[in-house]
C-alpha cells in the first residue's frame, strides 16, 4: 500500500488492473500480494514508469505493449518491456515450428 500511496503522489491516479488474482508468472510477485499492474490515467506510461524506477519503494518496473505498468516491492530492481500472448498464439507458433520441422525432415 505504501508503494502505491507514493507511486500516486508523484504520477497522479491511476487504475489498478490486476493485483493477487488473474495469471501471472510463475513465483510473481503478484501471488504474494507485492504487485500490480495498473495504467496511469493523468501521464504517460513512459512518464509514469520512469517515476516508479526512481522510488525507493519499488523495487521492479515492467511496461506492456498496450500502456499497461506493473510495479512490485522485489528486493531486486528489474525493468522490462514485454507484450503478452495468448496460450492460444504460443501454441500455434510451436504448432508450426513442429510442422516446419517435420517437412524439412523428409
């Protein structure tokens, strides 16, 4: 709560998308109530995401294709840009991957 209340101070509201519910990584932080994942509603993403690196109290900052932050109170300090796939999407690709292989084999 501190991480958000200082968070919201400096960037401004925001809305919380996912806090200990949903999917997430395997050992999230999320999991264990130390993160969420939120979109800024009065600057950037960018802006706000350089704002949550430069507080003592977040400890990892990661941003989404589609303007969404994650923010969480980890002991190390983690930036990443990642976009997320559907199971669906991930499946297919090693579908053809497979397919692909399985012809050039022959």
């Amino acid at each position: 709560m501190a991480m958000i209340s200082e968070l919201v101070a400096k960037i401004g509201p925001i809305q919380v998308t996912s806090t200990c519910g949903g999917r997430h990584a395997r050992h999230s932080q999320h999991y264990s109530g130390k993160a969420i994942d939120f979109r800024p509603l009065a600057t950037s993403p960018r802006k706000a995401a350089a704002v949550a690196r430069s507080l003592a109290s977040v400890g990892g900052v990661g941003s989404y294709s589609n303007g969404l932050l994650h923010a969480d109170v980890g002991e190390r300090e983690i930036s990443w840009y990642g976009h997320k796939r559907s199971r669906y999407a991930a499946a297919a690709s090693k579908r053809s991957r497979y397919a692909r292989v399985a012809r050039n084999s022959n």
